[in-house]
C-alpha cells in the first residue's frame, strides 16, 4: 500500500494505490479528492481498461477526472490521457459521423446515404429507422480499431424542422415530414393569417413557415386523424435518434426553436401553441440546453457498439447551430454563413432579440444564448442542381475555371428552386434566369446561379443590418464553401471578410465540441471555440468589385418583387 502526494489543477491530494496481480485486478482507494470524485474502493476487472502492466506498473483509465492513474508502488503521477468524442451529423441525404480527440484533433470521419421519398409534388419523407440503422452501421466503422474504452461521450447536430410522431409503444407512425416539405401551405396560412403573425411571434419569436414542424402537426391533425390519435410523442429527427441510444425522450433549446411551439425568450414550451396546435405538453420531449448531459448508452447499445455503458449522450443542437459551434461562432456579434443544401446566415447574439417583420428566424444557440438566422431553401443545392442535371458534369472547378468577369454578368438567378423561406416565406416562388441574350454563354449562365445564392444570402444580411448589427466578417462552412471562386463572390457580394476555419465537417465536429462539453472536458462551449477552432484563410473583399456587385445587386432585389405574382400562378 502506497500512499502518494498528486498534484491537479494546483491543488495537493493524496492517492493510496495497490496493486494486486491477477486477471489485471486493482485496488484504487481516494483518500483526499477535491475534484468532483467520490471514489471508495473500486473494484475494475475488465482487462480493457489496463493500460500498460511492467511488473507492478499498471495503468487504469477514469473517465472523471479525464486522466490516467499510474501507479508503480514507489513512483505516481497522473498523465493525460485524451478521451474520444462523437459528433453525428444526421442530414438530409446521409448521416455522417466524426471521432475527435479531446484535444480537437479529427481522427475520422465517415457517412452512409439514406433514401429520401418524394410520395407527391412537394412532399419529402424519410423513414427513421432508416436514420438509426445508418447510424449503428456508420458508428461501428468509425469506431474499428480504436480503443472504445476511451470514448467518453456522443452528441448530435441535425436536420430542423422535421416530425416524427410515436405511438404509446414508441414505434413510428407514420414516415417523418421534412423540413423542405411543402404540403402545410393552408396550415402555414392559417397559423399566419387566422391566429395572426402578431401573436405567433410573441408565443414564440417567430412567425409560421411551411417547413416548421407545427404545420405539419396541424397536416397530421386535418389529413391523418387516425394517426394524429395515435401520437403519444413528437420529436426532432437528431432527437429520435437520441432516443433509440438513451431510451430518453430529449430534444434542446436550439432545434426545439424551429418548431413554433417554443417559447425562445424563456427556453421553454409554448402553452398558448400547444392549446393551437391541439397538443399536450406531456407529448413533448424534455428540453435541454445543448451541451447537457441527457442520459447514457442503453445496454444493449453499449454492447452492439463495443462501448461503456458510461459514455454519455448530449442533448446536440439543430444543424446550424451545431455548424456555429464547430465553426467557432459563439458570443456576441459573430457570423457563420453555411453554405450546404440550404444556405443559412447565423448571428450569434448574447441577448434575444427579434426583427419587426420575422423576416429572420430568432432562435435559441447551442451556446446557452441566442441566434438570428436567414434561411434559403437551396444554396449549393442550386449548383448541383445546374451542374448535374442541366449541364451534365461532375468537374464543378472546370465550369468555374471559365468565369472570368466577376461584377459584369448581365444573366440573373434566382435560386428559389424548393420556394423560398428567408424573407420573402413563398412556397410558390421559383428558380429563375433573367437577361440571358444571344451572346450569352454557359459560364456566364453558371456564374448567375453562384451570384444567385450570394445576393439571395444577402437579403438577410440586410435585414440584419437593418437592426443595427455591424457585421465586417464572416466564417463559411457547408460543400459550397470548397470553392474559392464561390467565397470570393460571397465576400464581394456582402462587402465583408470570409473566414475560414481549419475544419470544414460544420455540424459534426460541433457535435464532436458539444458532447466534449457534455463531459466536462471544457467548462463551456465558449471555452471549447476559443481553444479549438482556429481560422487558416481569409478571402477579404476588393473595393473595386464590391463596388460593381452593389450595383448588380440593387438590380436583383427587383427581380422578386417584379414576377411575386406570376409564381402562384405558375401551379
């Protein structure tokens, strides 16, 4: 028996140790711990947790404290040892997974695909289990090789918006109704119109759109009674997915915002919504901030993955704020734009705050604080959209190679392919071009759909600007964000500096920080972006071609207003 002075976090304790031999048994006694442990004897057989055994040097690894006890009978210390963290980043189309060490470093990353269902023009649907079976599968590839006994905690950022509904055995009713579904148009009108913007916004900070999950409530209440009947929870797709490891009905503050049954200012659900949308409160998950612990792996979780029953799941945060996180904008007055399928721009606030018209989405962060966020239904989706479909290539860097005069295209885009959300809340509008001529050619055509998305994110810098946020730079993240050519317009388009971060995994790697924070290995989220998130370029705007851009773009802004009419008769 040895008892040893251990120096931690400045402070002095001291360790009692002895090691028995046999099957890698030892005997860890504390006697003076200041550090949150409330350790008695402690039995540990299973070999998985000996570290190293050199006669009587055995080490054993905790997972609170985040270190490793080396104990040799006459020599002590305490080494760091860095612990695993998971970040699931459950999207549209795939789901895709990230080991992070707890230092920051990116060990893997892997995806699986899933189907996505279009039953009707306008609809879109996912089958959950789908979600959770890509999920076990990509998570045992992430997981190959690596020693599980170090993973200490998973979380998730995900798709907004979507419904999934439970019955009172908590199977699925019915296939999940997506965030770019458009079906809820009467209910999205009602909700605006008969229950009145006014009232929605002081319920919940927010006014309907046809995406948000309320909607589609209501759509499941007037179409589907028999179903509605039968719904004992409402979820969040990343929160379903929470459930299926913890067996805990969760959601958190920021994705829980998307619903328009939250109540943002105060971080709580709306009762006034719930009594609108026909529910009970008791059929709402418990809502957690996005950093909080929300429970543990099930058994048999733990045993299909090769992972402690003690690896902790936190609550995540809907994907832009999870993309904010793992961008690193976090506090007061930072910026993120992500520019993935849809295209977002996020500005995180310490205060809550509301735009007059709801024409920007007032949400809660994963930070503990608060987000205003313009949303576009189709970002980089538009290029894709142009690249495969329309020009019929894979080599997007060759299209743009050929395009050369930046601030002089006369061919306009706009790129409401899916209608549009932020500001303009039409369902109805749709992609178009405008001013082509008989010189015009393939990349000025491409060209206009790269401005098309930069001047339609520009809309909602402007409204923020119109509420007194100075913003002179952004960070950038999402698939669109690979191309230079493409960061260059956005930073000359917002006359701002793109940043970029050392990382482009977004939501992922915010989840990764997230469950990181879950287990204290930083003290909070801001603390985690200060020290890990770090900024390798920045695409700074020239004055000469913001200047030619801010003509083009009051042109643009014409556009909409001009043809708003003709889109609803174009059905």
């Amino acid at each position: 028996m040895v008892c040893v002075p251990v120096h931690k976090n400045g402070k002095m304790h001291k360790l009692e140790t002895q090691a028995c031999g046999g099957n890698g048994m030892v005997l860890v006694k504390i006697l003076k711990i200041n550090w949150g442990l409330d350790f008695s004897w402690s039995k540990i057989y299973d070999k998985g947790m000996v570290k190293e055994r050199q006669g009587k040097c055995v080490m054993i690894l905790y997972h609170n404290p985040l270190c490793v006890l080396a104990c040799t009978g006459t020599q002590n210390r305490i080494k760091e040892q860095s612990m695993y963290y998971i970040g699931i980043d459950l999207g549209t189309s795939a789901v895709k997974l990230l080991l992070m060490e707890g230092n920051g470093k990116i060990v893997r990353v892997t995806s699986r695909e899933y189907p996505l269902y279009f039953p009707h023009p306008g609809w879109s649907q996912q089958n959950p289990e789908d979600w959770y079976k890509q999920s076990m599968d990509g998570l045992c590839e992430l997981l190959d090789g690596i020693d599980k006994s170090q993973v200490a905690g998973i979380s998730f950022g995900g798709q907004m918006h979507g419904l999934v509904v439970l019955d009172e055995n908590d199977q699925v009713i019915r296939p999940a109704i997506l965030w770019n579904d458009g079906r809820t148009f009467r209910e999205n009108d009602y909700l605006n119109q008969v229950i009145g913007k006014e009232k929605l916004s002081e319920y919940t900070a927010n006014i309907s759109f046809t995406g948000f999950t309320a909607p589609k409530i209501l759509w499941i209440k007037n179409n589907e009674p028999e179903n509605f009947a039968r719904i004992k929870k409402i979820m969040l797709p990343k929160d379903y997915l929470a459930y299926r490891l913890t067996g805990v009905h969760c959601t958190d503050v920021s994705d829980a915002s998307g619903m328009l049954l939250f109540d943002v200012k105060n971080r709580c659900w709306s009762e006034e919504m719930c009594e609108i949308c026909g529910v009970h409160k008791e059929q709402l998950a418990k809502v957690y901030e996005s950093y909080e612990t929300v429970g543990t792996l099930l058994p048999e979780i733990a045993q299909k993955l090769g992972l402690p029953e003690t690896v902790k799941v936190a609550a995540g945060a809907g994907d832009n704020a999870a993309a904010a996180v793992g961008t690193g904008t976090v506090g007061n007055g930072q910026c993120n734009i992500s520019l993935g399928t849809s295209g977002t721009i996020f500005i995180s606030s310490d205060q809550f705050a509301v735009d007059k018209n709801n024409a920007l989405h007032a949400f809660a962060h994963a930070d503990g604080h608060y987000h205003l966020m313009g949303c576009m239904l189709s970002a980089a989706s538009c290029n894709k959209w142009w690249m495969d479909e329309i020009i019929g290539t894979k080599d997007y860097g060759a299209e743009q190679t050929a395009i050369t005069k930046l601030g002089e295209n006369h061919v306009y885009f706009l790129p409401y392919l899916m209608g549009e959300r932020s500001p303009h809340n039409d369902p109805d509008a749709r992609g178009t071009f405008i001013g082509m001529t008989m010189d015009t050619s393939r990349a000025d055509m491409t060209q206009a759909v790269l401005e098309g998305v930069a001047f339609a994110l520009r809309d909602s810098f402007e409204i923020a600007k119109s509420l007194g946020i100075q913003i002179d730079r952004t960070k950038i993240c999402g698939g669109g964000a690979k191309s230079l050519l493409w960061k260059k317009i956005i930073a000359n388009v917002l006359n701002v500096k793109v940043d970029v971060p050392e990382t482009e995994e977004g939501p992922g790697y915010g989840a990764a920080i997230l469950a990181a924070v879950a287990c204290s290995e930083y003290a909070s989220v801001a603390e985690a972006a200060q020290k890990l998130l770090k900024v390798v370029d920045t695409v700074e705007p020239d004055a000469e071609l913001a200047a030619k851009y801010e003509e083009r773009y009051a042109q643009f802004k014409q556009i909409y207003p001009t043809v708003k009419e003709l889109f609803g008769k174009l059905k």
